[in-house]
C-alpha cells in the first residue's frame, strides 16, 4: 500500500544510529530506480507507526517524495517491534543500540526485565547490563553515537569507560571528537593518550583530539615513539586505574549474577590477587618517590 510521509509517526527513530556513508548510497539508488522495499508500520489507533524503513522515509523526504510503499503487520505496536528487531538480529545491533531499544520498551510498554528476558531468550542480567549502560553514558554523548558522528562500538568501548571515571571529562571529549567523525582507530588513538597523559595532555585530547591524531601520527612515520621510563610507567599506572574502573563497572552492572558458587570463589581469589598487586605497586611507589634519589 501507499502511504503519505507526513502521516507516518516515527516515535522510534532515535533508537536506530545513523551512517552518511549509508544513506548516501541508499539515495543513489532511489533516485535511479525508485524504492523497491516497502518499509513496515503497525497501527496505533489511526496513526502508522514505523517500525522499520527510516532510512527510506528520510531518503524519500530527501528526494521530495510525498508517498511511500509500505507493508502493515497486524501486530501489536510492542509485538511489531520486537518482530522487526528478531528478523534482523543478524545486523548485530551495538550493546549501546540494544539498550535504547529494551529502554524503550521497558518505559513505553511497561514491559519488566524478566519479561524482556524470557523474549530475547536472555538472562535478567544480560538486560541488566544493556540498560545501565544506557544510563551510564551522558545524554550529549548518546546523541552523537544516534547521529552517526560518533561509532556506537567505539563509544562503548572508550566513552563508557570514561563516563565511569569522569562524566564530564567524556561529556567535552566528545563533543570535540564528533565533528571529525572519528574511526573506531582514531577513537582509540585519543583515548589510549588521555588515560596515559597528563593533566596538560587530558586538556589538548579534549580541546583539540585532531592535534592529538596528527602528532600521533607524525610520531609513527619518523619512528619517534620512544618515550622515557617515566612515561611509561604514567601509561602503566593508567591502564591500572581504567581497567579497575572497568572491572568495577562490570560487577555494578551484574556481571556475577546467576554466578555458581565455584565462579563466585574464582572471583574473589582473583580479585584478592588483584587488590595485593595493587598495594605492593603503591608501597613500591612510596618507596621510590619518598626516596631522596
């Protein structure tokens, strides 16, 4: 069927992240051979709700179309969605992407973890975790990850890391990494240079990352990337503190829930291996810089 554009209610469209690269080639074809797949509603009340063919609606917009092909499913508005969402499971949505959607359905819906568990074939924590990394990363910085600017594997993957840490050092980070668009490389680039940096280095990675990106790179065609111990040791000393901050934000977000009891002993004897590596590196530390050498 045929349905006009202003008639479509696109509620759900901030739950998808965007890719220029994408749509531009999405527009390419339209404008040569026209749409050929129908994007897909549901009917709420007597209103068409799209629950799959953004791009194309905004494609369409694009090309000054006032139609567009379209199937309905005679679905419920919940249950459409989550059909749409099953069929293209292998898309392989972000972790980040994923907890938008189950946000979305758990407040629109009314809809509790263990309800959306037992219809992702999931475990309670596995939502858990989805839905407090959605919480976890500033609002700003989920609007770059929607708008395309910033990758969503990349956001979660530094960003939220960050979040953790410093929500308003990963706020101005951000915000400064997303005019350029970064690669998931780039990304990382800047965010292995903050953790090792400091304070001066911290504040050139959120003012201007791109100064960053070119001295890195400048660095690694003249093969200068010697740096002195003490350097290393500042890049040693922060991969400690980001990955107990990881660790820690695994256990907020129920990494030991459901756990056996022979997993949850694992755990703790790692994390008292852990905790004595720790304090021997700190009483080293005070040794050495209590030291008059």
């Amino acid at each position: 069927m045929e349905l006009e554009l202003g008639q479509l209610d696109l509620r759900y469209e901030a739950l998808r992240t965007r890719s220029a690269s994408r749509e531009r080639h999405l527009l390419a074809s339209i404008a040569q051979v026209g749409q050929q797949m129908p994007i897909v509603v549901v009917r709420d009340a007597q209103v068409a709700v799209v629950v799959d063919g953004y791009k194309r609606v905004r494609t369409l917009r694009r090309l000054c179309h006032d139609t567009v092909l379209a199937t309905r499913w005679e679905l419920s508005e919940a249950d459409g969605l989550l059909l749409e969402r099953l069929l293209r499971a292998g898309d392989a949505d972000s972790a980040i992407e994923q907890g938008w959607f189950l946000r979305e359905l758990s407040e629109r819906f009314g809809l509790g973890r263990e309800e959306l568990a037992r219809r992702f074939d999931r475990t309670p924590s596995w939502v858990s975790r989805r839905l407090a990394l959605v919480g976890e990363l500033p609002a700003s910085v989920q609007e770059h990850v929607r708008s395309g600017a910033i990758g969503a594997h990349a956001a979660m993957k530094y960003l939220v890391p960050l979040a953790r840490a410093n929500e308003g050092d990963c706020v101005k980070l951000a915000d400064a990494m997303a005019p350029l668009r970064p690669s998931s490389r780039q990304m990382a680039e800047v965010y292995a240079t903050y953790v090792s940096g400091n304070a001066q280095t911290r504040e050139l990675c959120m003012r201007d990352p791109l100064v960053v990106l070119r001295a890195r790179a400048e660095q690694s065609r003249e093969g200068c990337v010697d740096r002195t111990p003490v350097e290393h040791l500042l890049g040693d000393l922060g991969i400690v503190g980001a990955v107990a901050w990881r660790a820690r934000g695994r256990l907020v977000r129920g990494a030991v829930d459901g756990a056996t009891e022979e997993e949850r002993e694992r755990v703790r004897r790692a994390s008292a291996e852990a905790c004595a590596g720790v304090e021997e590196l700190k009483r080293r530390c005070d040794r050495e810089l209590g030291d008059a050498r």
